[in-house]
C-alpha cells in the first residue's frame, strides 16, 4: 500500500515519514510513531525496524476491537484508543477508514499535549478538519 493510495495532500512515503520525523522530534515523551493501513502493513514509520511489522498488525486488529466496543456507548467511527502501562502509553488514532496512527510514548508524558498534537497530525495526513473536542455529537 502506497502513501498516494490513502491520501492526495501526502505524495509519498518517504514524506510521511518525514512528517512523523518532525513530529517524533517535537514532541517531549514520544518514543515512536507509526502509520500502518487497516490491513496491518506499515505505511510509514518512526520505530525500530524490526517492530514495524508486528505493530502495524497489532494496531489494525486493536482499531478493529476498539470499534465494537465503541459501538456499546452508539453508533459512530472510532476515534481513538488509548492503552497503558507502566512503562508508557500507546495511542492509537484512526486516519480516515483506511489507516490508524500509532503514538508510543514514555509513563511521565503529557497525555492531553500529545492528544492535540496528534490531533493535529492526523488533519496533516488527511486534509481533514480536525474534531472539535467540545463541540456536542
């Protein structure tokens, strides 16, 4: 799966890995990031080599049971998962329907900044509008 196949406003891989870089680099408390497709292959990625894999597939089967259990709460697209542990959080984002962005972070990182920015990020791979946390569904 190429980056042009899920999005017009990122050309290639190699820039969304660019853009990951950035985002890894400004961000205190992120460990990795990782774009990976719904299929469980990574599209882009900020993490060692030899774990893309496996957390491309772990993320895409995480996305697909955080959205049955989003469905108990009602009906709706899954925004997000967070999971952690005591030695950091993984943070999950859908990106459209076809992708999810992965974000590992250390146990002392600020949560809500990484939210936003993640937020953010995820409006960068899409073109779309970002949520608006406080507006009503």
């Amino acid at each position: 799966m190429s980056a042009e196949s899920f999005t017009p406003y990122i050309g290639d891989t190699a820039t969304v890995r660019n853009l990951l870089d950035a985002k890894l680099r400004s961000i205190t408390g992120v460990t990795g990031l990782l774009l990976a497709g719904a299929d469980g292959r990574p599209v882009a990625h900020v993490l060692e080599p030899d774990r893309a894999n496996a957390a491309a597939a772990v993320c895409a089967a995480s996305v697909s049971l955080g959205q049955r259990l989003a469905d108990f709460v009602g009906p709706g697209r899954l925004s997000e998962l967070t999971v952690r542990s005591p030695d950091g959080y993984v943070l999950l984002y859908a990106v459209g329907d076809k992708h999810v962005l992965m974000i590992m972070t250390v146990a002392s990182a600020n949560i809500a900044r990484i939210h936003l920015a993640c937020r953010d990020l995820r409006q960068e791979l899409t073109g779309e509008a970002a949520p608006d946390p406080t507006a009503p569904d």
